[in-house]
C-alpha cells in the first residue's frame, strides 16, 4: 500500500491578480510620500509670503522720516517786537529831520497831553488838588496843582510817559485788543480834557486826538489798529527820553522852569541828575514791560 506523507504544502505563487494588486499598492505608497513633501513646500511659500506682505503693511504704515533743515525763523511775537524795534528808529529818525516832523506831530501832542496828566494824576493819588492844566502848539505844557508829595509830582510828568506806554504794551499782550484799548483812550482823554483842560489849543488838539482814536477804534481795520496802537505807545515812551534830554540841556540854566529844576529846589541834589534818574527808571520800566509782554504772550 501506498502511504500519502504530510507535511508543509508547497509553495505556490502569487496569482496574476494578486501581483497586479500588490504592485498597485506599492506605487500609491510612493505616491503619497511625492504628495506631502510638495504640499510642506507649498506652505512654506504661502508663509513667506504672508511674511513679505506683512514687511510691506508694516512699510506702508510706518511714515517716512525726513531730514528738514533748521531755520532760524524768528516766532510771530520776536517778529512783532522786531518791527516795534523798526518803528521806534524810524521815530527816532523822523523828530531829526525839521521837514518831516509834522508826521509825528499828533503823537507828540498827544505825549504832552499825558505828560501833564500824570502830573495831575500823581497830585490826586497823594492827596492833593488837581486845578487846571495846558497844552501849547510848541509841544509845551503846564499842569497847576496844590497839596500832595510835591517831590513825585515833579517827577510824574516824564516818568509818567514811559510808564504808561510800557504799561499800554503790557495790556496789549495779555490779550485786550488794541481797538478797545484805543476807543478808551478817546474817551478818558476827552472826559480829563473836559474837567482839566483850560486853554484854547488845548481843547483843539484833545477834540482832534480823542475823534482820531474813537474813529479809528470804529473805522480801521484790525491789523491798523494795531500798527496805530503800538505807534502811540512807541510815542509815549520815546517821547520821555526826548524831553529828558531837553531837560539835561536847560537844566544847567536856573532861570528856566523845568521839572528838574523844580527837584532841584526840593532837594539837594542838582538839576541834570534828577534827569539822569529818570532816564534810568523809564528805561528800567520799559524792559520789563517789554520783557513781561513777551512772556506773556
């Protein structure tokens, strides 16, 4: 008899269909492996470009720093107090030329009016009398007065003059506008005029001057109001060192009535250095007026 020996079954190959489908899986493995690098690198590109295109927001947003050079402009208030500087030397210029005086004649009035107020007005303020005073077509005046600190009403009348146009200037910086500024003078020269004022050229010239200043707190413009403005207070201060220096010329000669003679006699001190004091206390006055009015503004 034949005996049939088992054991492992033998070996056979892989069928044609089950070749096919293995080397299909192969190659889809392969395939797949292709697929994902290039998608990394896709991502990788679309990062850098949100990253440059963020670089470029960023640019676009940031402004352009730009290198301007320095000017030394001067600021509107230095400007201002320079052309006021212009206009006192053309004041200045005009009293020396004879034929051109009469351009400044109306503000040199004018500086008279308040010289002989302020002599007035001191008598008042320390407890004296304020009779009557006068205003001369030659630029002269007298104010009569009884009671009161004799000594600073012989010194009010040119000190007065620089103190009031510094004061003027001070005011006008801390923002009152020259038009009310000028429509006031108008009236208190007109109203002192009326309770003071005793002579013929004087009622003339205070009618003309305080018309001037109420017409043209009304009818001018605003910018020449304050050219108007600051001329008349140019005027007042200027005009004190001009007759102080006509005070130094006669004060050597006692025969003529000036204020500094008037000092004299109260004191011991002699004529011309009482013109000397108050050149340096207008002078005093005005730079702080000058230098308060730029702070100020």
């Amino acid at each position: 008899m034949y005996h049939r020996v088992s054991g492992s079954a033998p070996k056979t190959e892989p069928s044609c269909c089950q070749a096919k489908i293995g080397g299909a899986r192969c190659r889809s493995g392969a395939g797949t492996g292709a697929s994902q690098s290039a998608v990394a690198a896709g991502k990788v590109r679309q990062a850098e470009v949100r990253q440059s295109q963020r670089r470029q927001r960023k640019a676009a947003a940031t402004p352009t720093r730009r290198r301007t050079p320095v000017t030394a402009t001067p600021s509107p208030q230095w400007q201002r107090w320079l052309g006021l500087a212009a206009l006192s030397l053309l004041l200045i210029g005009l009293w020396q030329v004879p034929w051109l005086g009469w351009l400044v004649y109306p503000f040199r009035v004018f500086g008279t009016f308040v010289h002989e107020l302020s002599h007035g007005m001191t008598a008042i303020a320390t407890g004296g009398t304020f009779l009557r005073f006068q205003v001369s077509s030659d630029l002269s005046g007298v104010a009569q007065s009884s009671g009161g600190v004799r000594m600073l009403i012989a010194s009010a009348g040119y000190v007065g003059s620089a103190v009031f146009g510094g004061v003027l200037l001070l005011i006008n910086a801390r923002g009152v506008r020259a038009r009310w500024l000028l429509a006031a003078m108008g009236l208190i020269l007109a109203l002192l005029a009326v309770l003071f004022l005793r002579n013929a050229f004087g009622w003339l010239a205070a009618g003309v001057l305080s018309a001037g200043l109420l017409g043209a707190a009304w009818r001018l413009s605003e910018r020449w109001q304050q050219w108007l403005f600051d001329l008349l207070a140019l005027q007042l201060v200027l005009d004190g060192y001009s007759s102080l220096w006509t005070v130094w010329q006669l004060s050597g000669d006692a025969s003529v009535a000036t204020d500094a003679q008037s000092m004299a006699n109260l004191t011991w001190l002699p004529a011309w250095s009482w013109a000397v004091i108050w050149a340096l206390f207008s002078t005093i006055v005005l730079v702080f007026c000058v230098r308060a009015s730029i702070r100020r503004a």
